[in-house]
DNA sequence: TCAAATGTTGCAAATTATTGCAAAAAATAG
DNA sequence: CTATTTTTTGCAATAATTTGCAACATTTGA
C-alpha cells in the first residue's frame, strides 16, 4: 500500500467518524503505529486533521466558542428569539424567565412595543429596562447565585398576583416522553409556579436541548402550548412533539 | 476515549445546560472524578468555562463586567467603599441601596465575609451576587427605568419585614441644613422607607456632593448615623456635618 | 462545632510520543 | 539492468502524558 493512498484512507476516515485511534488504525492498515503516527503528523502538518494524544480528530470538530458574542449557539438563539416576539401584542402581560435565549429576546425587542413584562431575571430585567416604552415588573426574593433569579416561596406567592397572557420560558431540557426537566430544584418551583399562572406557555429551546433529560422534572409537555426552536416547524426531528399536540412554531 | 473528545463533551453539556455536576460527568463519561476534574480545570483555563465547587457553569451566564473607568471619582468611592466594609460584621442583616459607591463595596466585598443583604437596586444585587459566601436578598416591585431600582407602595410594604442592623445609602446630595434631598420622587420614597427600618443609617458620599443640594427632600441629618466621604474624618471641610451630632469615618 | 463532601497533592502504572538508527523499499542516474 | 541515493518503515530506548488512587487539606451545611 502506498503511502499516499494510506494517508487518503486515513484522512476519509477521520472525516467520516469524527476521530480515529491510532491503534485502529494501526490494525486496520496493517502497519506500525510508528507510521500511522508520522501520517497523521503530515496530515495535521497540512492542516487537514487535528492530531491529540491517541488518535486524531475531524477539525469540524473543534469549531466551539470562538467569537459568537460569547453567547452559546447565538445565531439559534436569535431565530427562536425573532420567533417569540411575533406573539406579542400592545399591552400583553408577558412573564419572561431567565436565560440567554431570553436576553435576546429583550435585546431585540421592537422599541415601539408596548408589553409589561414580569420577571425574576436579574439579567432579564437589566435588558428590558433598556426598552423605551414597555414597562418591567421585577418578582423579588431571595437570589440564586448560579441561577441569578429569585427563589423560594415568597416569589411563588408573588406570582399568584399575576396572570399573564403569555410566559416565554427558556428550557434546561427537554424531551418528548419526560417532558420539561431541570437540574435545580429552586428554578423547577419558580417554573412550575409560571407556567401554572401563564394562560399560555411557549417553550423556547435550541435543537441541541430536544431530547436531553435532567433529574429533576418541571412538567409534561401537555402543561405547554406552544414550541420554538430555531428549526422550521416541518423539520423531522420535531415530529414527537408534534405528536403531543404541542404547537410548533 | 479520547481527551480532547470527552473535554468536547464536556464543554458542550455545559453550554447546553449552564451547569454540570462533577459526579454526573464522571458516570456518564466512565472516568474517575479526578480525570474529570483535571478536564475541568484546564477547560476553565482555557476561560471556555468556569469552574465552581462541585462542577462547573457556562460562562454566557457571567456576562456582567464592572468597567472602573466608567466610575466617576473612581479613587474616592474605593476609599469610601473600605471605610463602609470596616463596619461589617459576619451574620449582620444589611440594606443597600443603588448607586456607584454601593456597586464598589460589593465589588471589593471581602470574600470570607458572611453578611444577608437586602437591596432594591439591580446593579448592586449583580454584583452582591458574585460574593461566595454572603445572602442577596431583592425587593422586587416596578422597576425605574433611569435608577435600575424597584419603586412603588409595593416596595415599602416590602421593607417593612426587614430590621436591618445597617443601611448603606448612597447620596445623591447632602447639606448640613437641608439635609438629604434628591431629584427623583419615586426614589425619595424608598430612601425613606430604608432609613426608617435601619437600625443604623450609613450615608456615603464623596465630598464633591458636600453642601449640594436637590429639591426634594428625603429626611433631616437626624435620622442617619454615620457619614463616610473619602475625606480624613477631621478634615475642616466635614465641621458642619460633625455639628449636627453625625458620626463621621 | 463536627461530619460529610469536595479539592489538592504526590505518586506509580499504563499509555502514548519522540528520537536515533538500521534495514527495506523506492527512486534515480548511468 | 545495476549501483547509488533517497525515502520509508519498523524497532528500541527514552521521555512525556494521562489516569486512578490514597493521604491529607479545605469547605460546606447542619
């Protein structure tokens, strides 16, 4: 075998599956992991491959968190962002939770709206009090440090005073047979509490959240009306909520 | 598998869900905690992500960046901000008000200090909120847009539930006669609902604002404590303060 | 305050890399 | 085709990295 032609090998391979271990390789070629290893030093010489200790990985691979506005998938997040926004109406009261997806929301909001909005989003609130005409009330509490939102009994209590026309909730997971699930307890009460006092419920989550699961579990998805993700709402791979009889937009 | 692959992997659970448990990474990854952690360790030098006890957070939800040159009189309210610290002590209840002097004590906060805070000001409860060890509790209620703090009847009936030991209340303006006065009547109204429960009022003010004065007028120098500027406490510039019985640091 | 959980450090075993080298294979010139 | 040079390959010794473990320190929450 020729060299060139390993190399040709190796490199559809890696591209394939994403990584290749050097000892498949070894076996699978038939030589030395000596040589399996000088190839791939050449292929990532040419910067085809990204050579790590043991094997080597597809350069797709390592496209993480470069500039993005240090937001995690923010391209989705303005989509479902956009999305959310056409369902709001002058003088809607809109409870709004946390997360970055809900930031944008804020960010972008059209300046000639007219909604009130209640939140327990420190982030959140920071953002909407930048919006010329649309008013926020903030649900006070005591604070959680990793969530930055109000917790505890009192702000559920606080909560009871309003019903709102519509909740915008960013998930933690979701999953069509689980349901809603979070990884915090504190956050799963304040949530259970919005969604109960919300005559509507839109779930906002990126495609990467759809299937995930966590321990702790919100509710089933029949407690929400409608989904937004930044995919189309035919897309296959929202069929099983689309079963559920959830509204996808 | 490989490193790089599981620190991948890694990286995105923490994106996708904002926080991963140290023990639940190493179940679902088949490595001991200690690989785990190590993989942690160089993923937050990397400030891809930040790593906390226990797991780790997605840096999207650490956002807030305290900018020092954007603070007028910087150097002042360091200094006033060391003096207020001086006065705390570990298990104290202690209301906060808004203002750049305030944002600097919880910037500068000491880190083993464990103080409950109580604040209406959103800016402040940010920035309390990266202390480890101290409480944040937030008065919610309607927010202002142009101070960043909850107002409204809502707010005092709040503050009725808290005796704190101490108030740190930010000056807009003080005189020796006229007292405490501000511009904005929704934020007079909650100054006074905080000076009435403190045990102790502490105002701070840099001496720029000394003998200025605003037209509403939030209480008589009577009602508070201390005062703290960044000026020696025998400066003959604070005589006439000192007159009116105040304690000055 | 104490007990439990988490973090730190040093260490040894296993795995993977690097280097130099010699034999094999391929390329080239005569 | 042969002799020579160049490249490639495998091997061995050595170095570096990774991993899990255990002892010890620190932090947390009751």
């Amino acid at each position: 075998m020729l060299k060139k032609e390993r190399q040709a090998l190796i490199l559809r391979e890696v591209n394939i599956h994403n990584k290749v271990l050097l000892s498949d390789l070894s076996t699978k070629l038939e030589v030395s992991e000596d040589t399996v290893r000088r190839d791939l030093q050449e292929l990532a010489d040419a910067q085809k491959i990204l050579k790590v200790r043991g094997g080597a990985l597809s350069k797709s691979y390592h496209v993480y968190s470069y500039k993005e506005r240090d937001i995690y998938a923010y391209q989705s997040k303005t989509i479902i962002a956009r999305k959310a926004i056409s369902l709001l109406r002058d003088g809607m009261l809109v409870l709004i939770s946390g997360g970055s997806t809900n930031l944008e929301i804020a960010r972008i909001l059209p300046p000639e709206l007219r909604v009130t909005f209640v939140t327990v989003s420190l982030s959140t609130a920071m953002q909407l009090l930048e919006h010329p005409k649309s008013e926020t009330i903030f649900i006070g509490g005591q604070l959680s440090k990793s969530a930055k939102i109000s917790v505890g009994g009192e702000v559920v209590a606080q909560l009871n005073h309003f019903r709102p026309d519509l909740c915008f909730m960013g998930a933690n997971a979701i999953d069509a047979e689980e349901g809603i699930t979070e990884s915090d307890w504190e956050v799963v009460v304040i949530k259970r509490a919005m969604i109960q006092q919300s005559a509507k419920t839109v779930l906002l989550s990126i495609a990467e959240k759809l299937n995930t699961r966590q321990k702790l579990r919100v509710c089933n998805l029949d407690s929400i009306h409608t989904l937004i993700t930044e995919l189309d709402p035919v897309n296959p791979a929202l069929e099983p909520y689309r079963k559920t009889g959830l509204t996808i937009i």
